[in-house]
C-alpha cells in the first residue's frame, strides 16, 4: 500500500508523481513536525527535480538518495512512469542498515 502527497499544492503542478511507501511514511510520522516540514520540503522539490545536485546513486540497491541536515531520503525513479517512491527516510546512522 502507498500513500501520496495530495495535500501539497508543489506536488499537483509537479512533472513527477511523488508516492511514499508505508514504511516511508512511518518513519516521516515519528519525527518531529518542524524537521518533518524540512524533509517534507525537499521531497516535493524532487516532484521538478528528481536528481538535483548532491543526489547521489546508491550502490548494492536501487535507488537515490538525498540529504537533509543529518537525515537521509531514499527513493527510486521511474521514468517512463514520471513516478518518484520514497522508500525508506532517517537519520544518516540508521538508513543504510
């Protein structure tokens, strides 16, 4: 099951789609509003750019990721499809785990 940013008026007049897994949005929920805000802010402008600069591609999985203060997004692109899904978001010494 996935969930969608459809409440974020930047996602509806976006180029890309964005979704964020469960397991994504589980994690984004058990953080604090004011850095959830701040992740939050990045992932829509993935929405224009889904590899803006500093992005990098992951290595032994699929996928990129981002950096936001010391918390890390990871998400995957497709696209033929214009879809960008978050997969898993957390602080740099958890997320690779």
């Amino acid at each position: 099951m996935t969930i969608t940013l459809k409440n974020v008026k930047s996602a509806s007049m976006a180029k890309y789609a964005i979704v964020l897994t469960k397991t994504s949005q589980k994690q984004l929920d058990k953080l604090d509003n004011a850095l959830a805000d701040v992740i939050i802010d990045a992932i829509i402008k993935l929405a224009n750019n889904p590899r803006p600069s500093g992005c990098k591609k992951l290595k032994g999985r699929p996928g990129y990721r981002i950096r936001v203060g010391s918390y890390r997004v990871i998400y995957e692109i497709i696209d033929h499809q214009l879809l960008i899904t978050v997969v898993a978001l957390g602080h740099r010494k958890d997320i690779y785990d």
